[in-house]
C-alpha cells in the first residue's frame, strides 16, 4: 500500500515540475515588454489611406463618375427609397425630383424628423453629398438608420444619378473653378511682384538722390 502511494506522490510531484517548468519557458518566451497596450497593439485595424475624400473635392469627382455608375450605387437605397415619378413613400421619402428641393421637403407626404427639418437650405451638391457621407454627422437625430457612404467616388455617381431622376441641376464645372483660382492666384503674385519692384525702384531712386546731395556737398 506504502509502495502504491509513493509511487502516485512521485507522478503527482513529477507533473507538479513539469508544468512549473513550462511556466518559466512561457514567461520568458511571451515577455512582459511584448504584452498587448496601447504601443503594441494584438492586432491593427487598417483604416483607409487614400486620401482621396481630403485631396479630391465633390466638384472635380462629380466630373469624373457616371450617373450608370450611381444607378449601381441606389441599389443599397432601395430598402428604403423608391426613385420613381410619383412613387410611394416607404421607410424613406420618394427621391425622385430630391435634387434642389428644401432639406426634408422633399416629399410633401413624408413626416421628416425635426432634427432633418432643422437644417434648412436645399439639396444642391455639397449639402447632399455630406447627408450621405454621414446622416448622423449631418443632421444627429434624424430617421434614417443607414451609416452613410464615406467613399467620394461612389458619392459623387450616386448624386449623378439622383440628379437625372426628375431633377437635372447644373453640374458644376471643377476645371473652369480651378482656372478662375489659378488665374486669381497668378494676378495676385503679379500684384506683389509689381509692388517689390516699385519699392526697389523707390529706393534705388532715393539712393541716387543722396549720393547727388552729397556730391554737390562737396563740390
């Protein structure tokens, strides 16, 4: 019996150190400086590094992109939304005609939060191209449910295609905008040249005075 007991007490004893000796491999092997925190991360969460909603305006995409293109971008709307000319209202108002018309205006039988009707102004591009971008951001409170679209591109033919349904606002034009900037920016540069130039030759003008005073001074 003596015998049996040892025998157990000595496995019971040789797995104690075992396992102890595996926990001073772990500790070395996973060290403390390696341990999850805010400086090492378990894991990275990529976010988007485009830059194209910071580089790129509505107005130069707008001139990029289809409305075909956005036709394809309605369909995550079309849960709540319908488009067509005298369409029934669903979770969401009829967006058909939508483009110009007043924020929550356009549907008239539409019950639009009063968080959407707070806002004022119409839909033109920038203020429906920021709805989109951020429903909450825009109007915080408002009905609808939906994240919103953070990609510029689909953005951009998405409103293309709002556009060509029952509205046909003027799209504007990005690379007439950017001329009237460039030239504004080079008359500007133009000015200031002009002006050095004038206060050089004021003062090259002075110091020829002073110089012929001086001369006749000593004459």
């Amino acid at each position: 019996m003596d015998d049996r007991f040892n025998t157990i007490a000595g496995w019971v004893l040789f797995a104690g150190i075992i396992a102890l000796g595996f926990s001073v491999l772990s500790g070395k092997y996973f060290h403390a400086d390696s341990a999850v925190s805010p400086e090492n991360p378990g894991y990275i969460i990529k976010g988007d590094d485009t830059g194209t909603d910071v580089e790129v305006s509505i107005e130069e995409m707008l001139n990029k992109m289809t409305a075909e293109q956005g036709e394809k971008v309605f369909a995550k709307c079309t849960a709540c939304h319908t488009i067509n000319a005298g369409g029934a209202d669903g979770i969401g108002p009829n967006l058909h005609g939508v483009m110009g018309k007043p924020v929550a205006g356009g549907s008239s039988g539409f019950a639009y939060s009063s968080a959407l009707s707070g806002v004022g102004g119409n839909w033109d591009w920038d203020t429906m191209s920021a709805w989109i971008k951020s429903p909450r951001a825009f109007a915080n409170g408002n009905k609808m449910s939906f994240a919103g679209i953070g990609n510029i591109e689909d953005r951009a033919a998405l409103l293309l295609y709002l556009n060509e349904q029952g509205s046909n606002l003027p799209v504007p034009e990005f690379v007439a905008a950017v001329a009237e900037e460039a030239a504004a920016e080079g008359e500007e540069v133009a000015a200031e040249e002009a002006a050095a130039e004038g206060e050089e030759a004021a003062e090259a003008e002075a110091t020829e005075d002073a110089a012929a005073e001086e001369n006749e001074g000593g004459a």
